[in-house]
C-alpha cells in the first residue's frame, strides 16, 4: 500500500526538512539499505532528491539480504542516484570518491533471526561495525550514525525506568540473547574509541522497539507476529505470563529521531530514540490488536517456543529527555494509530489467506 509509505516518507521529510539541506550534492553510504529502517533511510533519501535538495545527494547502499531484501520491501522505485551494493559489511568497503556521511545500519535484529545467526550477527555488530569505522577514517566524514539497540541495557532495575543514556545496564554475558545485546555493546566502545583515537564524528541510537510498513510478516517481533496471525485467524501468541512491558514507536517518529542525531552538532554521544509511552504488557497490547483487527480472533499464552530466546527483559521503557533536550525530538503517533497503520499496509501488501501468508510476495 504505497499511500501509507509515500505518507510516512513526507512525514520524516517534513520533519527533518530544515536541515536535510546538507545532504545537497553530498555522498551518503547506508549499510543495511535493504532492511526495515535502511529502506526508510534511502526512501527519505530519494525524496529529498526528488523534492527538495538543489543538488541531489548520491547514496550508495549495501547489504547482503540475509534477512534484508533484493526486491525493495516497501515497493518503492528510487532514482538514478540511488545505487544499491551487494556486500557483507563484515569485509572492507571502500568506495571511489568521498563520502560525507554513513549509516551503518546492518545488523540482525529479529530474536529469532539473531538466533539462527548467531556469528553473523557478532560479526555485523562488531567486525561490520570496525569496517566502517575504519572507512570513516579515511574518509573524513561530516558524520556517522551508528546503530545500537535498547537491548544494551538488558533487564533493568525498576529504579532505572524510563531507562536513561546514564544506565549502565543489566546484561548476561551468556544468556541466550547475549550474541545481540553484547556485540551490541561492544560496538559502542568501538564507536567511542574510533572517536578518541582517530576523531571519527560518530553518534549512537539506541531505539526502543521500532515498528512500521516495511517489517517482514515473518519477523517474529511481536507486532508483526501479533498481526499476521490476527490475519490468519490464529490465537495471538503471548510468551510468558504476558506482563512483560514495552514502549513502542513508528517509524516515523524513530526515522526523524535517527536524521537528527545524524544531523546534529554533537559527536560521541549516545541517544535513546523511541516513544516514552505507553508502556504496555503483551496481555493488553495483544486486546488493542484484537480490537483493531474486527474480527473474531483471541490471544493464548504459550511457553517460549525454542526457536525464541527466553530471558526477556519485564520492563522496557526509554528515557528520552536527552533527545528531547538536545534535538528537539519529540514523538508524536500513538500506538493505536500506528498499529492501524501497520495492520492496514499488512493488509493491502500481503496474501492474507490462511494457508498462504508465510510464503507471501509483495504485490
């Protein structure tokens, strides 16, 4: 459904359009690209080019479509400036040219997707990371975005929530999410000691569940999950007892967070990005879904399946005066809208039958 990505991208435009600017006649490279959040990043990109730069802005685009796709996710059709690079960022990269800015935003992000791929996902997070690192090295860019995850902070103590940039975290080392939350980690301390060594003008997001058009209904994250057996008439899998609590935020409120950092005058600092409220339990969040879909569907809970890491944090809930402070990030969709958004491009996108949806195409 092209109406609610074309909404969503002018949206994001909208909102970062005093300083898109910069992007005019420079070079952008996006690891990722054909991601959930990459393509939204080049989707920006394309537009900017198409409405509002006065000298479009090259963007080169990488990815090696492990879990991204070759066949844009949210059916959009880019320009010739756009120019999109099989490669795995966990080998160097280093393209003719300048480059004024880099995204690295590659990396497994699905729990069950990250532990399929464990090493893969290790080596996005840290050996990708290094590599681009080291591309901004000599290159000298404006500025480099790196993406973290809220995953940093693990299970924290109810004193720290909303969660702050200051919370040093509650994290196993060996738990069965650590491949993701630990590599994760690590790239931080890469990214800030790229920046004291070298000067690299790196920026860290962490995000706090993301959700949009563009997420695989295989995804396995839990609004997808949720929606796409609401589609198919299936009991709403809960894990747990279901009061595990989260803040979710769509992706035109993360996607204009993301471009502010990217374009802010701040260097090594991190950034929670996400919507403070409302902090919800699977149990409700599950009944707003239901509510939304119209039709007769329930919702079960169910032991943590094992192609699923068990030891899910209870709590999760950003702090984002930081950001708030600092960019004048402020979100603004609710989460009932945004799943209605969502739900609505699952929708018009998908083979919603019951038989058919886990091998869908995009139309």
């Amino acid at each position: 459904m092209l109406d609610i990505v074309h909404e969503d991208i002018q949206t994001i435009v909208r909102g970062i359009q005093k300083d898109s600017k910069k992007f005019a006649g420079k070079t952008v490279l996006v690891t990722g690209g054909a991601g959930f959040l990459g393509t939204f990043f080049v989707g920006v990109f394309d537009a900017l080019n198409k409405k509002i730069l006065s000298k479009p802005c090259k963007v080169i685009v990488l990815d090696n479509f492990i879990t991204g796709r070759e066949k844009n996710v949210l059916g959009l059709t880019f320009g010739k400036h756009i120019s999109l690079v099989q490669h795995d960022v966990r080998t160097p990269f280093i393209p003719k040219g300048s480059v004024d800015y880099i995204i690295h935003a590659a990396g497994i992000a699905s729990p069950v997707f990250y532990m399929a791929h464990p090493l893969e996902t290790i080596e996005a997070a840290t050996k990708g990371l290094q590599n681009m690192l080291e591309l901004a090295r000599k290159k000298k860019p404006t500025s480099m975005l790196s993406f973290s995850s809220s995953e940093v902070y693990g299970d924290p103590h109810p004193d720290y929530i909303p969660t702050p940039e200051t919370y040093r975290g509650h994290v196993s080392s060996i738990g069965p999410r650590a491949c993701y939350d630990e590599s994760k980690r690590l790239g931080e301390t890469l990214c800030m000691t790229y920046h004291k060594l070298y000067k690299v003008p790196i920026n860290i997001v962490r995000p706090f569940n993301v959700y949009g058009p563009g997420m695989r209904p295989d995804d396995y994250r839990v609004l997808p999950q949720f929606i796409t057996c609401a589609m198919r008439g299936d009991p709403l899998p809960i894990h747990g007892n279901g009061m595990q609590t989260r803040t979710y935020c769509y992706i035109t409120d993360a996607m204009t967070g993301f471009f502010k950092v990217l374009l802010s005058k701040h260097t090594s600092e991190v950034f929670n990005i996400g919507n403070e409220r409302p902090e919800i339990n699977l149990v409700d969040l599950s009944h707003l879904v239901i509510s939304l879909m119209g039709d007769n569907v329930t919702a079960k809970k169910i032991p943590y399946p094992s192609v699923y890491p068990a030891d899910e944090p209870n709590r999760r809930c950003p702090d984002i005066s930081k950001s708030r402070t600092h960019l004048g990030y402020q979100p603004t969709v609710n989460l009932k809208s945004g799943i209605a958004r969502l739900m609505a491009w699952y929708r018009a996108t998908y083979d919603v039958s019951k038989n058919n949806l886990s091998r869908v195409q995009l139309t």
